[in-house]
C-alpha cells in the first residue's frame, strides 16, 4: 500500500523546463514575487509544481526571457508548492 501512495503522489507533480539556446542569455521570471534567474548556452531550470496547478500558470515568451505566473492559494501571498531546480536537480528556489 505504501508503494501505491507514492507512485500517485509522484503523478500529481510536473516538472517544466526553461532553457536558453545555444550561445543565448535569456532570464526566467516567475512573478507575482519577481523571482528571476539568468540562463545562458543551453543552461536550464525546471519547474517543479502541482499537476492541479497547470491550468493557472501562464508563460510569456518576451524578447528577453520568459515570464511565468504561477497560481498561489487565494488567502496567501506566499507559497512553497512550487520549487525550483537546476540542471543537476537541486533546488535553488520556491515560490
């Protein structure tokens, strides 16, 4: 029974990449707080949140970067439900 838990409990997470090109900078900000973080030649970070989240992230390809908005609980400001990772799956953030 504990391996069914944690098989449905690693279903309902999705992790998303953001990279840059090769030979490109751009910047990833994840907003409503301004949390930003530059990437360069083929560099990236993942993304880590709730499946039940997807529908309320939006992403905007900018000429700089990407924008994305993730979705927060509506009595809060702060969550800690999305977390950051880099290319070597450590985490270097949550929002």
């Amino acid at each position: 029974m504990g391996e069914m838990g944690s098989g449905m409990a690693d279903s309902e997470i999705v992790e998303i990449r953001f990279s840059a090109g090769s030979a490109e900078k751009i910047t990833v900000q994840f907003e409503p707080l301004g949390t930003w973080f530059d990437l360069a030649d083929d560099d990236y970070i993942i993304l880590r949140t709730p499946r039940n989240k997807i529908d309320a992230l939006q992403v905007e390809v900018l000429p700089s970067g990407i924008k994305v908005w993730v979705a927060y609980p509506e009595d809060r400001v702060w969550s800690d439900e999305h977390i950051i990772l880099d290319r070597h799956m450590v985490e270097i953030g949550r929002l």
